[in-house]
C-alpha cells in the first residue's frame, strides 16, 4: 500500500491545492485581527515525501453504531427508489486508517532544502486597510 501511495504521491499535481488555498484565505481573512489587512496563500505542496499508512483494520458494526445511525438516518429520508439504488450498491465496511507523515531531514538551511517537504507559506500583510501593507511571511 505504501509502494501505491509513494507512486500516486509523484504524481498528484500542485495545482490541485489551488481551490485549498482559496478557502484557506477565505476562512483566515474572517478572522483576522484589526492590525492585518490581508492574507494571501502563497506556496502550498505536499512534497516529495509522502504519508506512510501505519496500520489498516476492519471495524464491527458494534464499534461504530453512531455511523450506523446516521446512514440509516440519512437513508430514512429518501424516497423508495434511491433507498432501492443505495441497497443494491452492496455492503458497507468500516475501516481504520492510521497514517503518519515524517519530513525528510534537510541538509541545506535555506527554503528549497524545507520545499522537498509538505508545507504551505502564508504571507501576511500588517498595515491600515486601503493605505498600505508590510508583507510579514511566515
């Protein structure tokens, strides 16, 4: 699994991440304190080293019985034909995953060295909304 997960890693492009960016600024700019005028996203990349699965599990349905509820809840509110198509699909399983991500040590101090990791900069800018902004990057 983790031989699968290394070969789809290479090849997931950065520019998924863009619409993740996006709510990111969005989400950050309602809550910004009075001295900070704008946010803006300006690098985010998962990297070159990718998660690695620690341990995969089935659970019993007794493990999870507030799932359980909530698609018989959800169930309940459809009409006959898509309750029909849904219990047609097959069977429902619940699996465990359990997932670390450990960044590649860098040899070089500066950023390209940090960038073979997952990471994501955000630049803030200080200053009086409509005048002027300092860029503080972090």
């Amino acid at each position: 699994m983790n031989s699968l997960i290394g070969l789809i890693w290479s090849l997931v492009s950065p520019e998924m991440f863009v619409s993740i960016a996006d709510t990111i600024e969005d989400v950050m700019q309602m809550s910004l304190p009075g001295f900070i005028e704008n946010v803006r996203v300006a690098d985010i990349s998962q990297g070159e080293n990718q998660i690695r699965i620690l341990s995969l599990r089935a659970l019993p349905d007794s493990e999870v019985p507030d799932l359980k509820k909530a698609a018989t809840a959800a169930r309940d509110g459809k009409d006959e034909l898509q309750r029909k198509a849904e219990e047609d699909g097959g069977e429902v399983y619940n699996l465990e995953v359990a997932f670390a991500y450990n960044a590649a040590p860098s040899e070089s101090k500066g950023v390209s060295g940090k960038t073979r990791n997952m990471h994501m900069q955000i630049v803030f800018y200080a200053g009086i909304k409509g005048l002027f902004g300092v860029p503080l990057r972090t």
